[in-house]
C-alpha cells in the first residue's frame, strides 16, 4: 500500500509493452500512475541496489536471507524496501518455510526500458 493507504495501481502484468518510447508519443493516461510507481521505487538507492541483486540472482531468484548481509541497515529497514519494490510490481515474493525468495518481474522491467529507449 502506499502512504496514503490505497493500493497502489501497477502497470499490467500481462503487457509486453505498455507504450511507445517517450521520445515519439505521449504515455497514456491509464499507465501513467503504475508506470511512475515503480520508477518511483526504483528512484531510492537502497530499493535500485536492491533490484539489481534480484535481477541478476542466479536462478532468476533470491532469498532475503542473501539480501539482507549485503547492507548495514536493519531487516526491518530492508523488508519496507522489499515490500515497495513488490507493490510497484517489480518483484514477487513467495514464502518458503521461514524465507521469502523474491523475482523481478522482467516484463515491467521491460516495460520501462522501452519507455526510456529514445532509438525505437
């Protein structure tokens, strides 16, 4: 949830590409709030480094067990940064025993970097 307490809108799971690159048309007015939620999430240091380890973990995943001794901030402080990337739709999370093991989403991964790539 965000701040405000509602859920926060992402960008449709099941679209390849939302829209053209920004660089030849406007983004729809629909994608608009999933879009910059999770360029939002991305838009924190800890969440970006976060993301890279999931993305490039291999077998596609991750345990939070691996993630959390990659910085000196608390578990607690880690499972918010966890929690927002998974509301704006970059990651899932699935709970195995008392691990959760996280994958990025590379549909919406690709999704943003479609939008940004200015030679579409």
């Amino acid at each position: 949830m965000s701040k405000s307490g509602s859920p926060v809108a992402v960008a449709d799971r099941n679209a390849a590409a939302c829209c053209a690159p920004l660089a030849q048309s406007r983004i729809p007015k629909e994608a608009v709030s999933g879009l910059s939620q999770a360029f939002k999430a991305l838009g924190d240091p800890i969440r970006l480094q976060l993301m890279s380890m999931i993305a490039s973990a291999d077998g596609g995943e991750i345990c939070v067990c691996d993630l959390t001794p990659a910085f000196e901030i608390s578990g607690t402080t880690i499972s918010h940064h966890l929690k927002v990337l998974k509301e704006s739709g970059l990651v899932t999370a699935e709970r195995r025993a008392s691990w959760v093991y996280y994958r990025a989403r590379p549909d919406l991964m690709r999704q943003l970097s479609a939008l940004l790539d200015p030679d579409a």
